[in-house]
C-alpha cells in the first residue's frame, strides 16, 4: 500500500540566514544575500567578483564540538548544521519515537570536500605523498555527510548520498518520498550541501563560460532578465525530515506540507547544456505534477531552477509551458530564489523545497529580484521585486543539472 509523506522538519545554512526563520523573512523581503568575495585565496586572476557566501558561521551554534568540526569538511559542516535544526524541528529522536532501522538519510553533495581536495593536494605536492591527512579520503568523499548525520542520529535505515550536480537535493528529497512512500522507511533526513566558493571550482566554471561576471550583487543573479550573463556561484546547506503521515500524527509532530510527486529524467543530449526545447524537462515537471494530482483548480506555485543563465531559463520557460500548457503556464506564479541565493549547487534542491514548501505553506510567493528588463523568450509571471501573497494548494521545485539530470518535486498545502 502507498502510504503519504509530510515535511516535519526543515533546516538551513544559506547567504540569506543560517536559520529557517531568517531565511526566510529574507527571501519575503527580496533581500540580496550575494556580495563580494571574501576570504578566498587565489582570485587575482579571475574575472569573477561576487558570491552567495555563508556569513558568520559557527558550528558551535549548530550543535558541532570543535573537534567534530576540524574531522568534517566545509561543506560536511554545513550538512550536520543544518540537519542539526531539522531533527530538532521535528522532534525525531531515534530509538524513542521512531526505530533506528527505520530512520534513514539522503544527503547528497555535488561536488563534496573541495577545501579538504585542494588543501591536500597542496600538501602532496609541497611535502611528498607520506605527509597526506588520514582524514583526507573521509573528509573529501561526497556520501560523507549523509554517514556522519546518519552516527549522529542514529539513523540505520536507508542511506542513500545522491550526486547529480545541481539537481542533487531535489533528487534526494525524491528518492526519500519514494522510499517512504513504499514502505522502506518511516522517516528520512534529506536534502543536500556544498562548499565550492573556492578558486578552484570558481576558475573551472569560469572557464567554461557558465558565471556572470557582473561585479554588481545586485544585478549579478536576475533570472529571466534580457540582461542575464551567467550565475552566481554560492554555498549552503538545506535539510528537510520526511515522514510517514501516520507515523508524524501518531507522535503529534507539525507538519509543513506534504510531498506529492516527483519527476526524474535525463535530457540525455550533452554534459552541460540543456536540451533545446525543454520536452524531457517538461516530462520530469509533467510525472511530478500527474502524481500530485493537480488540475486546473489548483493554485500554484513554482520554485524555479532560475539560475541566470542565457540557456537553462529561457529553456526552463520551455518547459514550464509544454508541461501545463500555455494556459496553465501563464496562470501559474514563478519564482526564482537564487536571484536572491546564488546557485548553491548540490544545495540548492534542498533549500528550494523548504521555499517552496514554506510558500505554500503560508501563501507567500518570494520574488524574483533583479528582474527589470523583459525577455521575450521568458513572458511567464516570475513574480518580479515583490513578493505576492495568494492562496496556493500546490507548489514544485524544479532543479536541473550538468549531465541533463532533470528533477521535480511537488508539495502540497497540508490540511
């Protein structure tokens, strides 16, 4: 028997707020977290010259000792942080209100310990290969984060780390809707992480053409603006607790919303760009939206995956209307939180899905900031500047990444 999935708890490290109260104050109130780079080595040569930076994090406010902290790479730091406020949002305390081996994790990371990476290769090659950390290979492996929160929680169901570039947290969060909604689990930490504002990284997607090189934070991310040059690099974390409906009510968890559907395909056409057209995109949009039993009565919400670049948005635009129909498209409400964000790569599906389901949640759509200048190939309502308050029953989070991978998840207002 399928069973129902709901959102209980939601956490966050992000460039608009390290708490979910912050964040999201910030993103109603369009505020731009993207700023100029800070405290990253090597930059001299490079063109790029903002970023979504975490500020003013400390572990110890997450609940991360010193010594945790020192065997976890950055963006390991930022998945326990923030899976830290969603486990005690939810309530889920392993062993008491729910059996370990029916508590699992799918955290995934795009890229993984790239500050961990760089700074032991720098030690291979300054002092030989005997001087390389022991901690290196767990500190730098991508699946590290979803094993550390799994022993900290005590987690020994299903674990599941998922790299599929940008769309990693979208997918996630659907591999654990599906995994509990067919009985593998009762309750899944899910969600992704990623720390790659680093020179490294920042060169590479420098040179193959795919960052902005606005110098203004303000006019750097735009979605869907005729003016849009390329994203913004940015860092985060975002987890959610995912839960069997009748094993949340049992405890008297809160609930946010409950997830409905989930879309997953593959563009299957290059390693970067999207599929001109949109018509698989559409079809991930379509499976998530056919699943969550949307009609034309619905209100709803898109999460965009927006990320400012020439291709993915007027592509998405594509999409968006071959999936709902011209009509269904125009009616729809749009944003794009990376204007806000930056792209925050395996993190950003996490982080979009608790936007999303907080804008359904509470009838708030967070604008799409920087849009000025009308596209004709973008003319759908991407809720420009100013948030828009209106009754929404559904809401999707599209994320699509290098490689083509595709992924949606559909939310619904829960009653």
């Amino acid at each position: 028997m399928e069973r129902r999935v709901v959102i209980t708890g939601i956490g966050v490290i992000t460039p608009v707020g390290n708490t979910v109260s912050e964040f999201w104050n910030n993103l109603k109130a369009g505020y731009c977290g993207i700023a100029p780079i800070e405290g990253v080595d090597h930059m001299e040569s490079l063109p790029i010259k903002v970023a979504g930076q975490v500020k003013e994090f400390n572990p110890e406010e997450h609940g991360i000792d010193r010594g945790t902290a020192r065997r976890n790479d950055r963006y390991s730091q930022f998945a326990l942080a923030a899976a830290h406020q969603a486990v005690e949002d939810s309530g889920l305390v392993s062993g008491e209100n729910i059996a370990p081996d029916r508590l699992g994790v799918y955290v995934g990371s795009g890229i993984g310990g790239m500050h961990t990476f760089v700074k032991e290769t720098q030690t291979l090659l300054e002092e030989g290969a005997n001087r390389i950390s022991p901690l290196f290979v767990p500190m730098m492996i991508g699946n590290i984060a979803s094993g550390n929160i799994a022993i900290k929680y005590h987690a020994e169901g299903p674990c599941l780390p998922v790299v599929t570039a940008c769309a990693t947290g979208t997918h996630s969060a659907g591999e654990a809707f599906r995994a509990i909604k067919h009985g593998y689990a009762d309750a899944i930490i899910t969600g992704g992480a990623e720390a790659s504002v680093h020179a490294l990284a920042i060169g590479g997607f420098n040179s193959s053409k795919a960052l902005t090189k606005s110098e203004d934070p303000t006019q750097a991310s735009i979605p869907f603006d005729r003016r849009r040059s390329g994203f913004v690099i940015a860092e985060g974390a975002g987890i959610l607790i995912l839960e069997e409906l009748e094993h949340a009510k049992a405890r008297g968890a809160k609930i946010y919303a409950e997830v409905c559907g989930y879309g997953n395909n593959c563009d299957a056409y290059h390693y970067t760009a999207p599929r001109p057209g949109g018509e698989v995109a559409a079809r991930a949009i379509r499976a998530a939206l056919d699943e969550a039993g949307y009609t034309d009565a619905d209100t709803l919400y898109i999460n965009a995956h927006g990320t400012s670049t020439p291709l993915n948005d007027k592509t998405e635009t594509e999409a968006i209307k071959l999936a709902l129909g011209d009509k269904g498209a125009r009616k729809a409400k749009i944003s794009s939180t990376k204007s806000m964000t930056g792209h925050m790569l395996g993190a950003t599906g996490g982080v979009e899905l608790i936007a999303t389901a907080l804008a359904v949640k509470e009838g708030v759509v967070p604008p799409t900031i920087g849009l000025t200048e009308a596209d004709e190939e973008c003319d759908l309502d991407y809720t420009p500047g100013v948030a828009a308050h209106l009754p929404l029953t559904i809401g999707i989070s599209n994320s699509l990444g290098f490689g083509g991978h595709n992924s949606c998840v559909a939310v619904r207002k829960f009653e």
